[in-house]
C-alpha cells in the first residue's frame, strides 16, 4: 500500500506546467485533488514516472461569473464549488449535485478539473458536464482549444485530450429560464459509489409544455450516458404522469447500459434508474413550473 | 529524488528531506513521531488518518508529504493543552462513551473540529451525514453521535 518512487514537479504557473507537459508527454500525470490517482497509486494499479503537480498553479483556481457564462478553474475545489453563490444561482443542478460528491473530507481536496479528466462513469462530475451544455478548454505550448462536454469524454476513464494537453477551464452556460432541475442518486451509504443515478433538467414553453429536457445517467455505461430518445419523447409535450412513465421505461430500458457490480445487478440498476428518473422529471417539472 | 520541505504542524515549524513518494499519513508518523494519526485503509475510505491541512479536513492518506511543503497542518495532537485539559470534543467523546477501541477516533475528531465550527448546533441526521466518511468498526455509531451532540452543546 505505498505509491511506487516517481520524479515529481511542482511548478506555479501554466507555463511552466505546459513546458513540462510538453517535455514529458504521456510518462507524466498530472496531480490535481488526488482523491482518485493517489488510491490507485497506493494500490500501484497506476505508476506513473513522473507527477506534475498543479496544486501550486494559483492562477488554475478560479469561480466567475462572466457575461452569461460562469468559469471555473480546473483546480477550482469541489468545496468551493459546493458554497459558491453564483454557481447557486445560474446552475442550481451543480449546487444540488456536489454533495453527492464522497465527503467533506474528499471535497477539500477533490478538484472539477481532477474528475472531469478522470472520466470516471460513476462519478458526478461528468455527468454534470453533459447535462449542463460545458464546453471545456485545454491548452497545450502552441494554443488553446475548446470542446464540447460530449466531444470531451471518450470512454471509460478516457477523454480526447492529446497527451500534450492540460485541462484549464470549464464554461458553463447559465441556466435557461423556466429551467427546473434535479439531481438523485442511490448509493449503499451516504457518500459510497452510487448504483446509480441521473441529473435532469426541463426547460418549459410559454404554454407549459417541455420544450426541452435532460436526462443524463452515472455508473450506467462506458462514460456519461444521455437518453436522448427519451428526451425527444419529453420534448414538445405536456408533462403528464403517463408520459413520464414512458419516458423513464425507455431510458432505463433501451438507453443505459448498466455493468452490474457487487452491491447491484444490471436488472436493479435499471430499476433504480426508472424510479429516478421518474423522480427527477416530476421535481424538475415543479421546479420549472415555480420558476415561471 | 528527494526534496526538503518546511511545513508547520500543531503549530512548530518542521524541516525534513523526503522521498516525493512518501504520503504525508506516513509522514506525520514515522518521520515526526506523532502516532495520534491513524492509518487504516490507506486508500481514502475509512478516514482514520484524517488530519486537517490548512484547517479544512483531508485524508492524509491521499497527500503527499511533499505537497505539504509550506501549509500547516493540525493532528489529533493538536487539539489538547495536556492530557489533563482535553478539548471538549475529546472530554464529551470521554463522557459520552464515544469510543471502543479508539482506532478510529482521531479521524473523527479532526473531522467533527470543522462539522462543528460550521454547524455549531446541527441535528442528529446531520451529524450522522457529517460522520458517514469516518468507519468505526466496533460499530459504536450510537455513542459518537451522542458524544458529537454533547460537544456541539459544550462548545457552542
């Protein structure tokens, strides 16, 4: 249970953390938060050479509002994410959605950048990243480009960014008006993995029907999954119970892919996620409705 | 390769030279002597090694001791003047039977010190919530929770 010997750097700026990027490639692993990638060095399932340290990259941490948009820093810390008033009011499902994160104790260190890159299916983070339209940019020594949450995950525990590349900054769009929004999961104990569970969001027309939705699901499948056939069934409709329902049967039924694990098989995940998705789309509906 | 860092601990400044690989959960241990920090799962479950770095609760586990270079950070030690004048969090786990073993009670303490400083009066649900990241597995769950509500009333 101890880490495997690596040459580690700390440097304090993005420069610096770019040039050694740059130097190092994919022998180097960045360290954000390390909730994730010190367990899994403890365990040496992962050894890396080298660490690059961002923790002293003062200028990566950053919560702000700008124009309609609210930027975070990638080494901004889900604790701070968590009390941020802004993040409150312009995307209320990321504020519902951060305690569900582990603990306190995790949140203190835990970054967005550090879950966001790891791309773990059953964590919170990017799930939240789909659902709520971010668009992500990273830089490598040459320039900077941005990418969409959906371009950005690529698999389990894999994202399009190029072994050169750094995470700086995640944009997310402030929330729609009329925008309900809800956030549930199951999990064997209050800050375990959870079995399962699904961030929603309804945005309604003048005439109260759903003119668009979310349903974006954790530990269902390689990566974040959407269920956009049963968002287009939601789009354009009234929300009614029947509806719902049918809605829920096909995200749980047709849309997720759920691995099954030790404290859930794939026939409860599924029926976990019928059951939240029901319960997310009626408390967002509310939400949406008292919004208007 | 090794690197010489300065972090302050309960207070008193310490210099040492390090191996980058060394978690700072061993580090407060067997470099420093303070043996008041558990280590348990030593992958970020079971919260006994939870210390307080910059006065926000971590697992110590999941640092490295090279990360500290510069911060301050409190261990259980920290808490009391003497033995004989123990912080109330530690005089109600006494009065209220909050321990068996006592494994996992440093890891609880420097987890309710910040629960508590936040939520000076919280309900039995909250401190409940606010003890789920810490395992006890004597399972005495009862009486820490009965020691954290004491605590919360003598400290408020």
């Amino acid at each position: 249970m101890k880490p495997a010997s690596f040459d580690y750097h700390a440097p304090n700026t993005i420069e610096e953390v770019l040039d050694l990027k740059h130097q190092y490639g994919d022998d180097a692993k960045f360290l954000a938060g390390g909730q994730s990638l010190v367990p899994a060095m403890n365990f040496r399932i992962v050894q890396p050479s080298i660490l690059i340290d961002l923790n002293r990259v003062n200028e990566l941490s950053y919560i702000r509002e700008d124009k309609n948009v609210i930027r975070i820093g990638a080494m901004a810390r889900e604790r701070h994410l968590e009390f941020d008033s802004s993040i409150k009011k312009h995307t209320p499902l990321l504020h519902e959605a951060v305690p569900f994160i582990a603990h306190p104790q995790i949140r203190n260190r835990g970054t967005i950048g550090g879950s966001v890159v790891n791309a773990d299916p059953a964590a919170e983070l990017p799930v939240l990243m789909l659902a709520l339209n971010a668009r992500l940019k990273a830089k490598n020594k040459s320039g900077e480009r941005w990418m969409d949450a959906k371009d950005f995950f690529a698999g389990m525990f894999t994202t399009s960014l190029t072994p050169d590349e750094v995470l700086v900054e995640v944009e997310l769009p402030f929330s729609e008006k009329n925008t309900g929004w809800s956030f549930m999961e199951v999990a064997p104990r209050s800050g375990d993995y959870a079995m399962m569970g699904v961030a929603t969001l309804v945005t309604l027309d003048k005439n109260k029907k759903c003119k668009s939705a979310k349903l974006v699901y954790l530990n269902a499948g390689d990566g974040p999954v959407e269920a956009f056939e049963a968002e287009k069934l939601l789009e354009g409709a009234v929300l009614d119970d029947k509806l719902i329902e049918s809605a829920a049967s096909h995200a749980s039924e047709k849309e997720i892919n759920p691995f099954g694990n030790i404290h859930a098989s794939i026939d409860f995940q599924r029926h976990l996620a019928n059951l939240l998705t029901k319960k997310t789309l009626k408390q967002a509906l509310q939400r949406a409705v008292k919004e208007n | 390769m090794t690197h010489t860092i300065t972090l302050t601990v309960n207070g008193q400044k310490y210099t040492r030279t390090v191996e980058a690989r060394m978690l700072l959960s061993d580090f407060i241990r067997h470099e420093l002597g303070l043996t008041g920090t558990h280590v348990g799962c030593e992958h970020g479950v079971c919260g006994a090694c939870t210390i307080l770095f910059d006065g926000e609760s971590a697992r110590s586990c999941l640092t490295f001791a090279v990360q500290a270079d510069g911060h301050e950070i409190t261990t259980v030690e920290g808490l009391a003047k003497d033995k004989d004048n123990l912080h109330p969090l530690q005089q109600s786990f006494w009065e209220a039977h909050g321990l068996q073993c006592g494994y996992c009670t440093p890891g609880i303490l420097m987890s309710m010190i910040p629960f508590l400083k936040q939520n000076p009066n919280p309900t039995e649900d909250e401190i409940r919530h606010a003890l789920s990241g810490n395992l006890c597995r004597c399972t005495g769950y009862q009486h820490i929770v009965d020691a954290v509500k004491l605590a919360s009333e003598k400290m408020r």
